[in-house]
C-alpha cells in the first residue's frame, strides 16, 4: 500500500469521528457557549497532543509558530463564522455551503500552489458537489449567515492548502501541534474578552454530558482528527484531503439515525439522503480507481 493511499485513508477515518461528532455537539448547544466549548475542546487536544508528541516538539522556532499561527487563524475564523452564521441560516444551508470548500479547493490551489488536479479528480469533485447538494440541500433565500458560512468555506479551504503548502517546509509534528496550540489560545482569549466585556455572560453547565462531549471530541476530534489530517496531507494532496472530507456529512447524516437527539429523536433516513451519500462516495472511488490504476 502506498503511502499516498495510507494517507487517504487516514484522512477517510478522521471523517467518521468528526461526522459522528454532530450530534453531541447539537446535544449540548444549549448548555454552553460555542466559543467556551470550542476553547475547552482544542486546550484538551493541546494537552494531549503535547504529552503523544512530547520528543518530537523540540526545536520549534518562531517560523514554525508563525506558520503554524496562520492556519490557526484560518482554522479559528472559518469555526467561529460557521457559528454565527448558524444564528440566521439553517443547518442544512450551513452544512452545503462548508461543504462547498471541496471545489474551492482545486481553484485556489491553481493560483496558490501552482496545482493542477487531475481530470479524474476534478469529476470527484463534481460528483461530491452535486452530492452535497442531495444530502443537505440549500432552503430559502440567501441572507447574512450565508454569507459568513461561504467565508467560513474560504477559510477551510484555504487551511487546507496551506497545510500542504508548509508540510514540506517543517517539521509536521510541530504544525499539527501549533495548530491546535494557536487555535486554543485565540478560543480562551475570546472566552475572556466575553467575560469581561459582557455583563450577562452566557452560563455554563458544566454537567457530565458537557464534559464527556470534551473530553471525546478534544480527544478524537481535534488532538487525533487535526493531527492526522496535518500528517497525512504530507503524503496527499489539497484536493483530494478536500474529496474525502466531503464524507464528513455523510456519517454526520449516518450517526444522526442511531443517535437520538436532547428530545430523544433520530433523523429519518430519505431518498435524498441515499442519493447525496452515493454520490459523494462515487466521486472517492472515481478519483481513487484511476490513482489504483497509475501505481500498478
């Protein structure tokens, strides 16, 4: 097996953890502040990743934080925009329109990276595309948080080509864990900036559901999920880390069956749902078939 294909499967493993992590999120959305549990989540992951990765964290410099920072700030901003876009769009718009970094991806990586993807790839694309459109959908007119959701996009798409971008340049045990670091410390500075700047902070319950939520998605979620996402597309490119994250709704979608919501309710599998997961999957295995092809 190639390292290529091992990385792709590393990435296509991290999808699972983070689509089976919509539903605990939604599950605690009203029991603490997205900017709380997201300071929380990527400290946990900071932690972790600084005890696994405790030998390989010596040397960093300031290129390597300055770097590191950067996709920070993307990762930060793109999180932080899908939530407040969710405040006036829907979550079905929300899901589509992220979604849509899978073909930002590719063009952006012509002008950045000086890339361009294969033609097999850029049907993938398409066929994720048009998938994501079955699966989530768009309802409604555009409004604001369309708006902060497509920049949300921008910012996803544009961590991950720079991931790749400065993967050949340092050492990636330091970027994967710069990256979740930065990421906490601008979470907890707006954690703190709320606290003081508002004079009825949003409360926090801090029961055992909250704290498993963190400690599963810090753990898996982040430390392994960034992790491995930051590792593999060493080995990968842009546009096919950006492919196979399109199956991140698909077991969003999956979990969202099996596991009932705070009303004790599941979602109800559809048609439409069948048809987006499909498609999404066929455009993997069109890119990934003719990759087979090339190696034998």
């Amino acid at each position: 097996m190639s390292k290529q294909l091992k990385a792709d499967l590393s990435i296509f493993s991290i999808t699972i953890i983070w689509g089976s992590s919509f539903i605990v999120m939604k599950n605690i959305s009203d029991d603490i502040p997205a900017y709380a549990y997201l300071a929380m989540r990527f400290l946990v992951a900071s932690i972790i990743l600084a005890i696994v990765f405790n030998k390989r964290l010596k040397g960093i410099n300031l290129g390597d934080i300055m770097r590191g920072s950067l996709i920070a700030v993307l990762l930060y901003a793109g999180m932080m925009l899908q939530v407040l876009g969710l405040k006036t769009t829907t979550a079905s718009n929300s899901a589509f329109i992220t979604g849509l970094c899978v073909i930002m991806v590719p063009i952006i990586s012509v002008f950045l990276l000086k890339k361009r993807p294969p033609v097999n790839a850029v049907i993938g694309v398409f066929l994720a595309a048009v998938g994501l459109f079955f699966l989530t959908g768009f309802q409604g007119n555009w409004v604001k948080g369309d708006t902060l959701t497509l920049i949300c996009a921008i910012c996803f798409a544009l961590q991950i080509i720079f991931i790749d971008k400065f993967a050949s340049d340092m050492n990636i045990y330091h970027l994967a864990f710069i990256q979740v670091a930065a990421t906490a410390v601008f979470y907890l500075i707006t954690w703190a900036g709320v606290a003081f700047t508002s004079d009825n902070p949003d409360p926090i319950a801090f029961d055992s559901k909250v704290i498993l939520t963190i400690l599963y998605t810090g753990a898996l979620g982040t430390a392994f999920g960034y992790s491995v996402q930051t590792i593999a597309q060493k080995y990968t490119t842009p546009t096919r880390t950006a492919l196979i994250l399109t199956c991140e709704p698909v077991f969003g979608a999956i979990f969202a069956l099996i596991v009932p919501d705070i009303h004790g309710n599941t979602e109800v599998l559809t048609i439409q749902t069948i048809i987006g997961s499909l498609l999404i999957l066929s455009g993997m295995v069109i890119t990934e078939l003719k990759f087979r092809k090339n190696i034998l």
